[in-house]
C-alpha cells in the first residue's frame, strides 16, 4: 500500500499527464453522455433535450444549422433565417463559431452536412480535464495522484455541467490554459513563447464567446504586466503585446459582425 502510495506521489512528465487527463476526461463524457451520443449518431441529437430549465440545447443546434446550411455572407456569421427582413448573427444562438465554421467549409467542399456540436461537447470534457492538469503541474504539482485529481475535478466541475446545454460557455478550457501558461515558471523565463501561447489563446476564446475572452484577456494581460515588471519584458513590446490583444478581440469581432448585427 506505502509503495503504491509512493508511486503515485512521484513526479510524472508532461507527456504521461496530458496522456492521463485526456484518458479521464474522456472515459467520463463516454459514460455521461454514452458513446452514440458522444459523438453524434445516436437519436438524442435528432431532437436533444436540454440538461436545465436555464436554456435550450435545441436553440444552439438550429442556429448551428442556420449558420451552416446558408451561403457564405459578409459579416462572416450574418444568417438570414432569424431576425426577420435584415436577419440576425449567428453567435446569437450559441452555435459556437469555430466548430460551425468549419462544418460550413466541410460542406462548402463536400456537400455534406455534419454536426460537429457533440464532437466538440465531449471535447470540452477532456479539454477541461487537461487544462486543469497542466494548471495545477505548473503550480508546482506534478506527481500522477496530482495529475488524475485534478483531470478528475477539471472533467466533473459542477460549472460545466450546469452549462451542458449552453455549449460554447462550457469553454473554461480556454482561460485555463491561458493561467497555466501565465503561472508556468518556464514560460516566465521565455516570455516569447509565453506571448505566443496566450495571444493564440486570446485569439481562440473571442471567436468562441467574448465572456471568455475577456477573461483570458485579463490573463494575458496580467502575463505581460508580469513580465514587465520583473524586466523580462521592454515597455514597447508589453505596450504592443497589449495592444495586440485589443486587436485580436476588435478584428474578430468585425469579422464575425459582432458590433454591426442588430
């Protein structure tokens, strides 16, 4: 018993913890949802019920179809089949941009239509999982009980599930990824790499909702204030770094017609 005890209290690489939190997050949205589920074939996504009373999963899933079967249009997630004569934005409706996106070029290509909605909820899953993983290893723990502990909480927070019928909002990957960046001691030290990591991350979480870009904003910015602080960091590059943060945020939501849609 001591010697398992002993072994699980060892540090593990990074490789072995991201290969455990991918595992646990996964075997546990296999087991929540199902496997047909998981992954969209079985009959509960031909009409899904939601999970609360708070919002409708059917709501996400007609703006995800609005958005993909419509032709191509300027701003980029403009639809016309809501909001009357002048339409409406598809972010309206939860629909979560990136994966629609990309089941829209999917289609544009092949002429098939997929929904990519279940694929990505179970993905937040483990993506929560390894998130919060990696945040605690960079926090200082590293050893496996640490690693499945926290891949365990990070896959069943009581947040995500409340959020199971709001899909993009279960998205807490995002900013915790950018925390465990900002907290890294190696990436504090390479402040380049650092920069890149968050400002994609930044980049990420404005076209998934702007609730979560603001919160991984706040941590990107809190990294670079950091690095400037312990002069890591030059006053012109954090300036730039911060002000591409704001353009990261400005650009995309132009794109999206986030401050041009009714």
């Amino acid at each position: 018993m001591l010697g398992l005890l002993s072994a699980t209290t060892r540090d593990i690489g990074s490789r072995a913890a991201i290969v455990f939190s991918l595992a646990i997050g996964l075997i546990y949205a296999l087991v929540l949802f199902g496997p047909d589920a998981a992954v969209g074939i079985g009959p509960f996504w031909n009409l899904p019920r939601s999970w609360s009373q708070e919002i409708d999963i059917k709501v996400a899933l007609s703006g995800y179809y609005w958005f993909v079967l419509d032709d191509w249009r300027w701003p980029l997630l403009h639809i016309s089949q809501a909001g009357g004569a002048s339409g409406s934005n598809a972010v309206f409706f939860d629909m979560v941009p990136p994966v629609g996106l990309i089941a829209k070029i999917a289609r544009t290509l092949t002429g098939n239509t997929y929904n990519l909605l279940p694929i990505y909820e179970t993905g937040v899953f483990v993506l929560n999982a390894v998130a919060l993983a990696m945040l605690v290893r960079s926090m200082g723990q590293r050893s496996a009980l640490a690693t499945v502990l926290a891949a365990f909480f990070g896959a069943t927070a009581p947040v995500i599930h409340h959020r199971s019928d709001h899909i993009v909002l279960m998205s807490h990957y995002v900013f915790i990824f950018a925390l465990s960046a900002a907290v890294s001691p190696a990436l504090r030290r390479r402040v380049n790499r650092g920069a890149a990591i968050v400002l994609c991350l930044c980049l990420l979480s404005v076209t998934l909702n702007l609730y979560l870009y603001v919160m991984t904003a706040a941590v990107a910015a809190a990294y670079f204030a950091r690095a400037f602080l312990s002069g890591r960091l030059g006053a012109a590059p954090a300036v730039l770094c911060i002000a591409a943060i704001v353009a990261i945020g400005s650009t995309v939501a132009w794109i999206f017609g986030l401050a041009s849609e009714p």
